[in-house]
C-alpha cells in the first residue's frame, strides 16, 4: 500500500460547541418529555381525590364548617386535570422528543434544536404546575377534612339528641403560664422526634428547650413562643423548601442520567435521593457525557470522510470490521481509486484514521515488478489529493489533531489488497489491478482534475 497517512482528527471549536449543543437538546428533551409523562400521571392519580373531597366540602358548608378548599375550587381544578392534562398530552405526542444521533452541524439546526427544546420545556411547567397545584389543594383539603371530622359528627349527634350545654358558651380565659410553656416544650419535642431535620435544626431546638427550662411567667411565654419558636419554625421551613429544590433537581438529574443509559446502551442504576447520590449522579452524568460527546465526535468525522471520499469521485465498494486479540477494534472502508486500485481508510476504536492506497485483487499476493512501478504513480496522484481531502474536510469543521504518519510514495509500500476479505458490494463495479490498464496517465490526469472539480 502507499505510504501511510495516519492522522487523529478533531472538530473545530465551533462544530464541537454546535454538535454537543444539538446533543445535549435531544437529551434534554427526551429527559423532560418522561418528567412530563410522570407529572400528569402523578396528576391523573388524584382525581378521585378531588372528587371525594368536593363531597366533603359540600357536607362540611352544609354543617357551618368552613373547608380550606371550597367546593367550587375544588370543581374547577377537576376541570384544569381534565382539560390540561389532555391539552398537554396532545401536544407532547404531535412531535415527541426522540434520540436522533444524526446531526447535521450548522447554526440553523442547533436553533431548530434549541426551539424544540423550549417547547418541551414549556409544556413540562405546564404540567408541574398543574400537577402543583392538585397536589396542595389535596393537602389543604384532606387536613381540613379532618380537622372539621368531629365538628361534623358532633353537629350531627347534636341533631339526633337535641342536646345543649350552656358549657359551651363559657368564655376561654387560656392556658396558664405552665400549661403554655408545656405545650410549647411538647410541641419542640414533638417536631425534633417527627421531622427529619439536618443536625444543625436539631440542636437549635435542643437549645431551645433548654431556654424554655428558664421560662416562668406568661408574658416571657407568649415571647418566647413569638420570637424563639417562630423563628425554628421559619429556619425549618427554609429547609423543607430548600430540599424540596434540591429533590427537584435531583429528578432532573435522574431523568438525564436514564436518558444517557439509553444513548449507551447501558443498564441504569437506582439511586435515592441524598447529598451523596447527587454528587455521584452528577459525576457518573459528566463521564456519560464526555464518553457520548466522543462517539458523536467520531461518528460525525466518519461521515464527513465519507462524504468528502464520494465528493472527490471515490466509490465505496467495501468495508470490514476487524477486532484483534488485544481487544482493540477497527473499520475498513474501501474506496475504487483507479483502474484496479483502491484507497483503504481505516477507524481504529482510539480514533486513528489511517488512509492506504493497494492493488485490488482476490488473492493475498505480493505485486509484481510492473504493479509496484503502476502502484507508486497511483500513490504520488492519491498524495496530491490527499490535500484537496483535508481541505473539504475543514470547510466542514473537521480540523487535523495529530498526524501521526504522513508517509511520502514508496515502492516499499506498494502492497496488494485481497477484497475476499471485505463485504463487497454487489452492484459496485471494479476490476482487479492490472498493468496493461494502469498505462494509462493522461486518463489517471484528467481523473484527478475531475475529482478536485
């Protein structure tokens, strides 16, 4: 073969930053189209919820109880599930985000990409909003409901027994200063031994029980209560929100991670949610990335190669995979040249493109005397082309990385190629080398200039 030209190639910084931006939208968009599945499935489930809590509000109005959800609300949120949820729904399956791994690298695609992506994004707050929305008014609906349980039966044996007791108007003079202190210490317990609280919060009402100890008059009571107490409550709510975010991001994060398992074809792992699990998400997600931004990477350059080689006038007639002992993989690609001679380009799994120019033939063979002077003619046309290839190359934003071998043409590397040893294709036409046909260099010229055309 001539002498090897083994090159790595790379992607410009613009076609590497427009490729990873079309990659990461696709990701995206698969990963938010699954959040919003599960949204309106989270929504959907609360349906006969609401419909059983429109029939608690409409018992509790009717018995002079006031629910925290009133009954039309509750109404008009069972119409948003019904209508919202089908609208939603609709829209995200006229054009559902799928894994293209095709990429064409321009700036109109990456914008295409990027209005996809705010699309989905866009029905994906839709439906967490809604979904939101039915979950606090459950919330609020189920704790009235019962709340207002005994009031409700209370009322109903009142007007089964006709009972009345004058007790019931005698005014409320409130607790005294130990029965207020009690039910403030009571409540810190009971909040340090229900809630699960980071170390901190916990040794903040630790140290404020013990203030307590030190509380005996009424007035200091109501103090303590309004300032001390109202202001774990407020740090403990701080941090409900806070992790409520923090859950939040981490479903985000598991639905990029699920989506990237796909695009690798790799099995996911389950993870719950804690600090740790986040940063172990976060990283095994960077690797992911790096190691699919790669493959891309490397498809992409196959592609171009290809593109260029049929732009150039070479005809793909065969291609091969071979794995050796050592593990390492390679692709072979062959292209017609000349009159029985073929450029082979090699894809070895490291990323190294190596580009070979032989004689074709069906047997392993070495070349004769005559082929190996042909052979060398061929090899000083492909060298001369080989420049016009790297250019069209870079006009697609494949730039060189590092040349490895850019050897010039030899007799010493004149070699024969044995095309048993590819999948050829049938409906190619190609002749074996020979050396009557390779007399021809005037037709070889105007080949050239016809491929640089």
């Amino acid at each position: 073969m001539s002498g090897p030209k083994i090159s790595i190639y790379d992607l410009s910084p613009w076609a590497r930053n427009n490729l990873n931006g079309q990659i990461r939208c696709e990701r995206d968009c698969v990963a938010c189209a699954q959040q919003i599945s599960n949204f309106l499935r989270e929504a959907t489930s609360y349906r006969l919820q609401i419909e059983n809590l429109i029939t608690a509000s409409e018992l509790m109005a009717s018995r002079g109880v006031e629910p925290a959800v009133s009954q039309e609300e509750l109404q008009n949120l069972n119409n948003r599930l019904l209508e919202e949820s089908e609208t939603i729904r609709k829209k995200l399956q006229e054009k559902m985000p799928t894994i293209t791994g095709k990429y064409e690298i321009d700036d109109a695609a990456l914008a295409q990409k990027k209005a996809e992506l705010e699309r989905v994004r866009t029905l994906k707050k839709l439906a967490e909003g809604l979904r939101n929305d039915l979950d606090k008014a459950v919330y609020q609906g189920e704790n009235s409901r019962i709340a207002a349980t005994s009031k409700i039966e209370g009322s109903i044996a009142v007007d089964l027994s006709g009972y009345f007791s004058f007790d019931d108007l005698a005014p409320d003079d409130g607790p005294n200063a130990q029965e207020l202190i009690k039910a403030i210490e009571d409540k810190l317990n009971q909040i340090q031994k229900t809630e699960k609280l980071p170390e901190e919060l916990s040794c903040e009402i630790t140290q404020a029980i013990a203030s307590l100890s030190r509380v005996t008059t009424i007035e200091s009571a109501h103090l303590f209560k309004s300032v001390t107490v109202k202001n774990l409550e407020n740090h403990i709510a701080d941090y409900k929100a806070n992790l409520v975010q923090q859950q939040e991001a981490f479903a985000d994060e598991v639905a990029r991670y699920q989506v990237l398992c796909k695009m690798l074809d790799k099995a996911p792992v389950s993870y719950s949610f804690s600090a740790g699990a986040s940063a172990t998400l976060k990283r095994e997600i960077e690797a992911m990335e790096m190691a699919i931004i790669k493959q891309n990477e490397q498809q992409y350059i196959s592609e171009c190669v290809d593109q260029v080689m049929s732009e150039m006038g070479y005809d793909l007639i065969g291609t091969r995979d071979v794995k050796k002992r050592n593990g390492k993989q390679f692709h072979n690609e062959l292209y017609a040249f000349d009159e029985g001679t073929a450029v082979n380009v090699t894809y070895s799994s490291d990323g190294q493109i190596a580009m070979e120019l032989g004689g074709i033939s069906r047997e392993d063979r070495l070349p004769t005397v005559e082929e190996t002077q042909a052979l060398t003619g061929d090899m000083e046309t492909f060298c001369g082309e080989f420049a016009e290839f790297e250019k069209r190359l870079r006009a697609k934003g494949v730039i060189l990385g590092n040349r490895i071998a850019m050897s010039p043409p030899s007799a010493d590397y004149a070699a024969i190629i044995n095309v048993k040893d590819y999948e050829i294709d049938s409906s190619k036409q190609f002749s074996e080398i020979s050396v009557a046909h390779k007399k021809k260099a005037k037709a070889t010229e105007k080949k050239a200039l016809r491929r640089n055309d």
